[in-house]
C-alpha cells in the first residue's frame, strides 16, 4: 500500500460495516412469516361508449343510441 497525504493504511475505512447481531437474539431464531391477502375479484361493468348507460353482456352501444346512428 501506498502511504502519503491522499491515501490511508486502509482503503476502505468507512464503507464497510460488518453486520451486527440483532438486540434480541430469541427473536432473530424465529422465522416471520407474512399473510398472504386471497386475491381480490373484481366485477366487470360494461357502460355505452356513448351515453354511459349500463350494457349487458357483448354488447358495446345501447340500443338507444344504436337507433340515434
């Protein structure tokens, strides 16, 4: 190693941390598990492209504005 006014005997003095041990050393043994959320189902709600009515199912245009094109 070089010794002089930019570098240091070690390198690398603050960038490395070894890891600590935990405060509580019964609560590092355990394992955590998370809960996992049931998956959410949404409903589908189809509306008109043009008046915003709710449509059936296959349908994109009510039959109101189907007759007014």
């Amino acid at each position: 190693m070089r010794f002089g006014p930019f570098f240091r005997a070690d390198p690398f003095p603050y960038i490395f941390n070894p890891p600590k041990p935990p405060d509580n050393a019964h609560e590092a043994g355990q394992m955590q598990v998370l809960r996992m959320k049931p998956p959410v189902e949404y409903e589908v709600v189809r509306f008109c492209q043009y008046c915003g009515a709710p449509l059936d199912e296959g349908m994109s245009v009510c039959p109101n504005c189907k007759k007014l094109n």
